[in-house]
C-alpha cells in the first residue's frame, strides 16, 4: 500500500468510532473497558463478539473473526477492502479523490455496477417506456402509485430476446461478466440473451443500496411466476431480504421485524405503513436472514402465506431462532390469504389486531402439531420424530435440555422416557445417514463411529477406555492412529475442537467435523451403559481370541477351563 492510500486510511480510522459504527449493526453492552455482544458472522446464544474502544479493534472469541473497522465492513457487507475505503470515506467525509481507491474496481464492484446499469435500464422501461405501460397498468391494478414504483425501485424488462445484452453492448461492458451477474444466459447457438423477458423488475439491494440482484414476476398467471437471479459471487439468495435497505433505520428503531416471504406483500406492508417487513424472496427463512437481523432487531415475527407451506416454513424456522437466541413469533392469516391481500382487503387495523395476536413460534408449534388428540399410531410416531427432528437441530446441550423439559412438562411424557427415546432417534438417524453417504464408513464400522464419538463429546471416559482396551473394538488402521493421539492430546488438557486440523485422514476429520457440530448421538444418561457394552465386547473379543488359540495349540485343558469360566462359553 503506498503512503497516500495509508494516510486515506489512518485518516479514516482516526474519524471513526469503531463502538458507534459497529453498534448500528450489532447491540453492544458495556462490559469494563470493552463492549461486547452477539457475533453477526456465527450462531452463538452467549456473547463473545468483543469491540475494544481503546484498540479501535474487534474480535470475536467463537468464531475467531476480527481486525479494525475495515475488516468488519469487509465481511458484514460482504464487499472488498476497496470497496469498504470507499464507503467509510464516504462515510465520515474524507476525500478519496485521485487516489487508487477511487477508481481500482474488483469483481465485486463490477457486477455491482453492471446490476446499476440493469437497475436504470429496467427502471426506465418501466417509469417511462411506452413499452412498459402494460406493466404500469398491471401495477396500478395491485395499488401502486407511480411514486410507489420508484420507492421501490421497480423496473421491467422487455418481451425481447435481447433487449438487456443489446442495452449493455452499447455501454461496452463485458458481456461475460453479466453472465456471471446472473442477468444473462449464454445460448447454445444464440449467444447471450437476457434471462428476464416480459417480467416486472424488483431490485433485490443490501442495506446501503446497492443493487445485489432481482426477482421478476410475470404479468399474468403463467409458470414460472416468479424468477432470481442465480446465485453469484454478490448474491446468495439464503442472506438476502427483500425491502432491508428501506426497512433498516424503522426495524433498528421499533427493534422488531416483521418477515413476509413474497416482494408484492413487502411492497403492500409498507404502503400501509408497516416499514419495518422483509420478505425472503420466495424461499424459507435461514439462519443467515435471522444472522442479518439479530444485530437490530430483538423480536422477529413471522406473517408467511396460511397455505400448507406457509404453515411448514413457519414450524421448519423454530429450531433457527433457538439456536441464533432470537424471540420469535407468528401470526396467522385466514385460511387462502397471504398478507399482500390481506391488507389490501381488511386494512391496516386487522394486520395490527393480527400482529397483536400473534403467537410464540414454540407455542405456535405445540399448538398446530399436537391440537388433534385423536391420532392412530403412525401419526403419534411421525409427530414424535418430527419433535426429535427440531431438538437434535438445536447446538447449544443447555438449551437443548431446557428444550426437552419444556416439551415433557407440556405433552405430560416423562422426560427419561423422552431421552430414551430420542437416543434411538438419533442412533437410528446416523445408520441412515452413514448407509446414504456416498464416503459413508461400512456398517461394521459403527464401534470405530461409537468409540470416536464417546471421545470427543465425553473426554473424561479416555481412562476407561483406554484401561479396558477399547483398541480391540476398532477396526480402522487409520482411525486407531487418530484416537491414539486424540487420547493423548486429551490427557494433555486439550480441547478435541482443537485437534480436528491435527488429523491427516481427510475421510475421519470429515467425520470428526460432522460428529463436533453434530453433537453427540449418546445421551449423558446412556453413557454408562455404552461404556458397559463396549466393555462386555472388548471382553468377548479376548475370550473368542484365547479360545482360538487354545485350539490351534491343542490346550484341552485351558479350553475346557475357559468354557467353564467365561460368560460367553454359552
């Protein structure tokens, strides 16, 4: 870096407030000299994202991210160092002009500006184009206004074949980058032509503006309704929510969101007044959507559509906000109505009487799933299962058992039957996982799966196993190598997270990986038990093996003694 772009940068360090500018994005709370709160970049329910005020730096203890006020730019608006110059620059007025730093564009900032010049083309089409009046039409039917339209930054793309590669061709850009924006395909024999035709144009942007991809609708009831913009190096569709950047300052002021899943109900919510809704483009909520939210927003309420998969995607989200320590909510929509009609048709008051009604997503759960008590057997199991499905998703053990009492205390099951349960569930789901995997471990390894497992989520049974031979039970050479330096590094003082990186066989640090974010399939209650088993094994191993050899050498006396003795004689 030369010694211009180093003074831009001091200079905008020492304009900063490391506290105030993370603060917008995270909730802070003084802790001594530092502030600390919930890491924006991994799912954690104690805080360890530490902002040290003095050292103008911040780290975070789970996740091991951190650096100065650039990095965190860099990595929570996904955008390069340059980028995060310029808009810092910008930020807290300093001039940038003349320098590298205004005019060094990377891939990133490329296809930001190609979806800029798409943004215009379509928003012009749309605004002005005689060709667009059908659209303007069609909208007006749905209650928008004209300044509706631009608010939102809608657009519309021609029924052409070409009519976006031939806009940008004018422009000189490089046509093999807006195919790699999404906004063209490559043809066969055609060459490009536009991935959008006949479609109204919703700007999908991040929190600054900026232009990360699009959705398109078509103009009547014709399949696909709705299209995105594939996934790309600026737009995964699984972080991205629709309306953020119009939504950000009322979410952060009231601290709650109200999450809708299509860009028509966002547009309607907001025309109403409810300018704190996101949608999630048509797909379900992820953790990432909940990860851009936590920062601003305390509570998050669910309106999605009162159809079957409506009601799925809200119960699919209740193990998401468990695990991302987020008050989450639902509210329900008469049967056949998604929010976009029902606030055109009952008004904003019955939206708020609704939101006011609106449910626990846990009580919501309980409620849908367990209101039937008239169910046969089949039923009874499925439900169950789905129940261990949602428990087995939650990371944090403490919770997971808070979790588990709460269910038992609800449904009225004893809680050691429930565990019981739950640890055939999960015994019975790891056979199956291993039996579909294509890099699945053969079945006869599951005492080389049980053993390793044992070791990392119970490292205090090392001794034992270790005392009992567990060694005899593992049939992997390479596995036998990896637990002997697990075992040592345990007795050590280390932490097996630690030693994934340690393991040279990629097949068992895939498999470690899966059984530290997995957690263990052994319930602490059963631990004991597991040991026992494995010890009766180890045990049997050795008397079939002195058996064995007692025949080979012809011992009628040591045999006749060994099967008198042993328990396995019958």
């Amino acid at each position: 870096m030369d010694y211009q772009s180093l003074k831009i940068r001091e200079e905008i360090k020492s304009k900063a407030d490391i506290v105030a500018l993370i603060g917008k994005y995270v909730e802070l709370k003084k802790v001594g000299v530092n502030y600390v709160g919930l890491c924006p970049f991994h799912s954690e329910t104690s805080p360890s994202f530490t902002v040290s005020p003095s050292k103008q730096i911040f780290h975070c203890f789970g996740c091991k991210k951190g650096g100065d006020i650039f990095r965190f730019w860099m990595e929570y608006h996904k955008v390069s160092f340059s980028q995060a110059i310029r808009d810092l620059a910008e930020e807290f007025n300093v001039d940038i002009k003349g320098t590298s730093f205004s005019d060094n564009w990377d891939l990133f900032e490329e296809l930001i500006k190609i979806n800029e010049m798409a943004y215009n083309y379509y928003r012009d089409i749309l605004i002005h184009g005689s060709e667009g009046r059908s659209a303007r039409e069609y909208l007006k039917k749905r209650g928008l206004s004209l300044d509706d339209m631009n608010r939102f930054g809608l657009g519309y793309s021609l029924d052409r074949w070409s009519g976006l590669v031939e806009f940008l061709k004018k422009k000189n850009m490089d046509l093999s980058k807006v195919h790699q924006a999404g906004l063209i395909i490559e043809g066969k024999e055609r060459g490009y032509y536009d991935r959008f035709r006949g479609r109204i144009i919703f700007p999908i942007q991040n929190p600054r503006g900026a232009v990360l991809g699009f959705g398109a609708r078509v103009l009547d009831e014709s399949h696909p309704k709705y299209l995105n913009t594939p996934e790309s190096p600026l737009f995964k569709k699984g972080e991205a929510l629709y309306g953020l950047n119009l939504a950000y300052d009322t979410i952060a002021k009231k601290e709650r969101a109200l999450v809708v899943e299509g860009y028509m109900d966002v547009i309607s919510l907001h025309r109403y007044g409810f300018r704190y809704a996101v949608g999630t483009l048509g797909t379900s909520l992820t953790r990432n959507h909940l990860r851009r939210l936590r920062g601003i927003a305390k509570e998050v309420i669910l309106l999605f559509d009162s159809d079957i998969a409506g009601k799925k995607a809200s119960i699919r989200s209740l193990p998401l906000f468990i695990n991302e320590a987020m008050e989450g909510r639902v509210a329900e929509l008469p049967e056949g109505e998604d929010p976009d009609t029902f606030i055109n048709n009952e008004g904003p008051d019955a939206l708020r009487n609704l939101l006011e009604d609106s449910t626990p997503i846990w009580d919501y759960y309980i409620k849908n799933r367990y209101r039937d008590s008239e169910l046969n057997l089949r039923d009874e199991i499925e439900r169950m299962e789905e129940l261990f499905s949602i428990i087995s998703e939650v990371e944090n053990e403490i919770i997971r058992s808070q979790y588990i009492k709460k269910i038992c205390n609800g449904l009225g099951i004893e809680e050691k039957d429930f565990k019981i349960e739950y640890g055939r569930w999960l015994r019975k789901k790891a056979w199956k996982q291993r039996g579909s995997d294509e890099d699945a471990l053969d079945i006869r390894l599951s005492d080389d799966y049980y053993i390793m497992d044992i070791s990392i989520h119970y490292p205090r049974t090392v001794e034992r196993l270790k005392k009992m031979d567990a060694m005899e039970l593992v049939t992997d050479p390479a596995l036998k190598t990896i637990l002997k330096g697990l075992w040592n590094g345990i007795e050590g003082g280390r932490d097996p997270a630690n030693m994934v990186e340690d393991i040279p066989d990629e097949r068992w640090r895939n498999r470690f990986r899966e059984i530290l974010i997995h957690g263990s399939i052994i319930e602490s209650e059963e631990l004991d038990q597991a040991i026992n088993d494995f010890e009766k094994k180890v045990l049997k191993i050795k008397f079939l093996r002195s058996l064995e050899d007692a025949k080979k050498r012809g011992n009628i006396e040591l045999i006749d003694r060994l099967l008198k003795t042993s328990q396995f004689s019958h």
